[in-house]
C-alpha cells in the first residue's frame, strides 16, 4: 500500500476538528483520504490511515459514515472504510481490516510481544497437571487425544509440543490484528487478542490473550457479559450471556451460552455448553450440556448429552483432584446422576443414579449403569433397542455447525463401526463366560458391577443381533459395491469367471490395514495398528503439524476400505474358513441372518417408539376433559404414533432393508 504525509491543509482542518498528534509527521493516509471524517482524534506513534467513503446501517435504521471520532489511536494501521467512534481510553498497536465498525468500547491493546493464546498450557483431565496440552490455532480433537491420552510416549509428546511452540513463536509479534468487516460495540477490554474476519463482538467484557478465528464462511460471535483468557476460538463459535472461558480451546461450532463456565478444558467440533460448568475436561464433538447444576469434571468425553445436575468427583477427599474418569461416545447421564472417578462409561450407554464404585464398562457398549441401592446395575446392550439411541445417531451429522469449508476435526459418525463392535464381540464372551462359571447364579460381579441373570441372557442376545448387523451390513456394501456378482442380472461366467470365483475376488481384502483393535480419537475412528504407526514416525522422523493432520486425513478417508479388512477378518471367524474358500452358501446363510437381525432390531425400536404414545405418555394431557379430549389434545401436540416421522422411517428402515436382503440373496443364487 502507499502511503503520503498529510497536506497543509489536510493537516489544518484536522487540528480544527479537535485533532492532535505527538508528531503530525507520523500521520499518513492514502490518496483520497478526506480529514472531514476524522474529529476529535488523538494519534501518536506510527499513524496509517485509509480513505473513509462508506455509510454503515445500523439497525432500526441509522446511517453513519465511516471515519474516526472520539477516539485515542498510538501505532496503528486502519483500513479503507472503518468506523472508529467513542474509545473511552485508545487503541494501540493494531492493524485494523476494512469495513470494520468499533463503537464505544474501553480499550483495546496489544502490550508487548503476544503469541495471541498460542502455547498456552491447559490442565486436561487433571487439575493437578501432568496432561497439560499446548492449544494452537489447529488443534485437531484427533491430535489432542494422542496428546492427552499417551503420554507414555514421552518423545512423541516432546516433538509434538515442540512443534507446536515453534507455531506459536512464529506468531509472536507486538503487533494485533483485527480483520476486514468486523464489529466491535459496546465492549470492555480487548487485549493480545487476534481477531479474524467478519468476528462479531458486543457487549463483551473482557478479551485477554487469545485468537478468535473468524472468517466470512462462519463468523465467531461473542455477546453481551462474556469474558475470556488465554484462548483459541475457532470458526463458527458463538459464545454469550455472560460465559466465562478460561484457558480454553474452543473447536468449530460450538456454542457457550447462559452463564456457562468453562476453564482448563478442550472443546472440539459442535460442543454446546449452557448454565453448567466445565472444570479440565477434554470435550470430544457434540459433547453437550443444557442444564443447571451440571458439573463435567477431569474427564474425557464425546456425543454426550449430560442430564440436569449431572456431576463427577475426582478427589475422594484424599490426595486432593488427582483422578480421571472417561466416558466414551455416545454417552448419556440422566438428571442428578453422579459419578466417582476414576471411573469408564462404555460407548452408547446410558447412567442413572449415583455411582461410588468405580465401575470400568468400556467392554460393555450400548448398556444401562442404573444405581439400585446404592449398588451398580448393568444391564448390557439394552441400549440398542432404544428409539434414543437411533435418532441420536441420525441426528448428529444434521446438526453439524460448522459452516467453513475447512474442517479441522475428522468425525465418523457411525453407530456401528469396528471401534463399538470388537466391544460387544468381547463383553459377549465376558458375559458368556460369567454364565459358564456360575451357570446357577442369578446375580453376577463384573467390574464393579451386578448383573442380573435376565439382563446377562438379555445382553448376550442383543450383542449377538449387534454383531450380526454390522457384519451383515459391511458384508453387503461389500458384495454391491462396484460391478458386483452378476453381470446383466446372470450369474454366467465371464472370462472364464463363475459365480463364486467373482465372489471370492470381491471380497478380498483391498489392504492389510484394519485388522485388529481399532481406537476412537475423538471422533476419528482408525485401527490401532495405524495410530501407532503415525505416532512412531512422529518420534523417528521430521514431520510436520500438516503432515501429521493429514495422516489423519487418510484414515478417515479409507475408513470403509479398513473397516472391510475388519469385517472380512471377523466374518472368517463366523465361516471357520478364509474369504477365498467360503462357499456361496454360507455368504448366502450370512446375509439371511443379516436380514433377520435387522428386522428384530427395528422391530424393538418401534416398540419402544410406541411408549412415548402410550396412556402413561399421556397423562397431563387434556386435564379437564375425558379420554376422548385427552388423546385429541396428546395428538394436537405429540402427533400420532403411525403419523410420527420417525417411526415411518423405522418402518421405510425394515421395508428397505428387507428388499435389500432379498436383492443380495437373489445375486449369490446360481
């Protein structure tokens, strides 16, 4: 940009406009720059300024034009078009975007060198440290969970944090910026913060030591009472109400609203926060919290929906907040629900009551934790016949927040993937086991827990229809993906190619990778075998924070290339044979029980669907009528059962599925 000294002129009728300046010499402005818009202005320092043309509508409205008035400005840069009015103390060393509006705030500041919340330390999961991550404008949850969770790995620590506070000294500078169409009304203090594109900022309190990642796809927005410290906030975030956020990242589309507290934690992809508090927890996507007197403490979480005055303890009034607890995907605590770490919620299952024992249900997905007397019930896999469970897992890829065409975070929605059902294929033999060593018994201990015989039998029964599924599922992406068996509807050799040669080549594996343990990192579902393999390059070779996100990036996108490594591995196991010897038949055997299982699953589902319209569902409706008034008013509100969007999906789900099925069987018939 070029830049002039002021004229003669330009210069006198800024003086007469109650204009003053240490030095006039430092003042310069670009060609076309008008002095009529600039009154009561005090510079010194180094002084750019652009030309103010623009009107700015305001709402109900109010134009103003743009320029500077009652305002102190030391060393900055303001672009073409700002609107600077009524600093109450002054801006300095900031380089201010065009188009950007600031009315009446306090001050704003950049004091001394700043890496704007870049390498600041956060006590996850312990407040007592040992697990402190140093946040970064691309912090990724799958890269935090690495951090966080393997710190066994000490060398891969030490780079990957060196890494990191190398980014963040590359950002060290004296100098903020503020970027282009921004808003800043009505505000506090705004000091060593680093401000993005089109940010809106009103009413805030106080901005300290941080970067607000805005830009024009998805705009951050902070309101009315809302301080924060030692910050990143990513895309897409809005934050009001007057939250407090202390030494936090907060990831892509989450919203903090109501008074919510937030300090030493990680808050990644759509994470929602009102009325409650976060104290150093690790906050993996869609981890959620609406309610008041909900406490999140030392822990690790992802999908979790935590029910009013849901708490954890991590002291035990003992060595002090030294204990840390995890609860895996899909999570739910209801009201008033409690934990005592260390504790771990297996993923998709449900917490009711209060829980003192330490239970570890990692091994038990999809389950209940109910307490009955001061004791903890498991009731293993009920959770995957319930209506909740389903829509939760429709619901998450549409309530997906982030608007910038950059995602940070790689999530994988899936309810059923290798990761959730290596754990059902295990507490099905942990349960089948319990039930051989006391074969009389009718209550069982496992980790902490009882388990009543029914619930056991119960459990055995729903990981089995679980298991089916998802292998079922996998087997016929596989077996339809592509040209698939027939050709022209006939299973006729091609090439010499009969029907079950063409099947065994589908079904062979595309990689190695997949085999074995898989790992969820946050939302990432990869197999162990290739997590391992990225954090020893991270230890033995120079990679950088970009390749290292890309690796990610290419577990995520093979997933369904691996996770047919896994399935074929496990389907193996079912056939007693290798996937270039299984006959036709017993494929054919595999998606009939598929389609079975499918259907028994949705039929539960709707089952449980028809209790949210049952006479209990209704009481409170129609109070001042009989049963005729009360039905009409449920299903004035409510809608009815056949009506209800969801349960015609379920019954679309069966219909599909079972044509589905019927298709598949029809193509691995000579």
């Amino acid at each position: 940009m070029t830049y002039r000294h002021l004229t003669d002129q330009e210069e006198y009728r800024l003086r007469e406009q109650s204009c003053t300046a240490d030095n006039w010499a430092n003042v310069m402005v670009k060609d076309g720059f008008d002095p009529q818009y600039v009154i009561d202005a005090h510079f010194s320092g180094p002084i750019r300024l652009g030309v103010f043309r623009r009107e700015f509508d305001l709402p109900g409205g109010l134009k103003i034009h743009a320029g500077i008035a009652h305002a102190r400005i030391h060393n900055c840069e303001i672009g073409d078009d700002c609107h600077l009015w009524n600093i109450h103390n002054y801006i300095a060393n900031y380089r201010i975007g065009r188009n950007t509006c600031i009315e009446n705030v306090n001050a704003i500041l950049v004091d001394g060198r700043t890496r704007f919340g870049n390498g600041v330390r956060v006590s996850v999961m312990n407040e007592g440290g040992g697990r402190e991550i140093p946040i970064y404008d691309y912090l990724s949850a799958s890269l935090a969970y690495i951090l966080t969770l393997y710190r066994h790995r000490k060398e891969m620590v030490a780079k990957l944090e060196k890494l990191i506070d190398s980014y963040a000294e590359s950002l060290e500078s004296d100098m903020g910026e503020i970027g282009e169409d921004v808003r800043i009304l009505n505000t506090g203090s705004i000091k060593n913060v680093r401000i993005g594109d089109c940010a809106r900022i009103t009413g805030t309190s106080r901005l300290k030591n941080g970067t607000i990642r805005s830009n024009r796809q998805a705009p951050v927005s902070l309101g009315s009472g809302v301080k924060c410290t030692d910050f990143i906030i990513s895309s897409g975030v809005e934050i009001s109400d007057s939250t407090i956020v202390d030494k936090c990242f907060v990831g892509q589309g989450c919203i903090f609203d109501k008074h919510y507290s937030a300090g030493d934690s990680l808050f990644f992809s759509n994470c929602q926060g009102m009325h409650g508090e976060a104290a150093a927890i690790f906050a993996g996507p869609y981890t959620v919290t609406h309610h008041k007197s909900t406490l999140l403490i030392a822990g690790m979480f992802s999908f979790l929906n935590a029910g009013s005055g849901s708490n954890q303890s991590n002291h035990m009034y003992k060595l002090g907040p030294i204990h840390q607890g995890l609860a895996e995907r899909g999570a739910k605590t209801t009201s008033d629900s409690y934990l005592l770490w260390p504790s771990r919620i297996g993923a998709f299952s449900l917490v009711m009551g209060r829980h003192t024992h330490h239970a570890d249900t990692a091994d038990m997905p999809f389950s209940y934790l109910i307490e009955n007397q001061s004791e903890s019930y498991l009731v293993p896999g009920a959770n995957l016949r319930t209506v909740g469970t389903i829509r939760d897992a429709q619901k998450w890829p549409k309530r997906d927040n982030r608007k910038d065409p950059v995602k940070i975070d790689r999530i994988n929605f899936n309810l059923l993937s290798p990761h959730t059902v290596q754990k059902m294929w295990k507490g099905r033999e942990i349960l089948r086991q319990l039930l051989s060593e006391h074969p009389s018994a009718d209550l069982f201990e496992w980790n902490h827990c009882k388990i009543r015989r029914s619930a056991l039998e119960h459990g055995i029964n729903f990981y089995t229809l679980g298991i089916t599924k998802f292998l079922g599922n996998s087997l016929i992406s596989r077996i339809n993906k592509g040209e698939g068996l027939k050709v022209n509807g006939e299973g006729l050799k091609v090439n010499g190619e009969g029907l079950k040669d063409r099947l065994h080549r589908i079904l062979m594996p595309d990689t190695e990778i997949g085999a074995g343990d898989w790992v969820d990192l946050a939302g990432l579902l990869a197999p162990r075998t290739e997590v391992s393999r990225l954090m020893d390059d991270i230890e033995n070779t120079d990679m950088t924070l970009q390749q290292i996100e890309d690796r990610f990036g290419v577990m995520y996108d093979n997933y369904y290339s691996y996770e047919w490594t896994w399935a074929a591995e496990k389907l193996e196991e079912v056939w007693q044979c290798k996937v270039s010897e299984v006959s036709v038949e017993a494929v054919r055997d595999s998606v009939s029980r598929w389609q079975k299982a499918v259907v028994d699953l949705d039929n539960m589902v709707y089952e449980d669907a028809k209790k949210e319209f049952d006479l209990n569902s209704q009481t409170g409706f129609g109070v001042d009528g009989n049963a005729d008034q009360r039905q009409a008013d449920f299903e004035s509100v409510r809608g009815s059962f056949d009506g209800n969007p969801f349960v015609q999906a379920v019954l679309e789900h069966i219909q599909r599925k079972t044509r589905l099925g019927e298709e598949t069987i029809r193509q691995l018939t000579p």
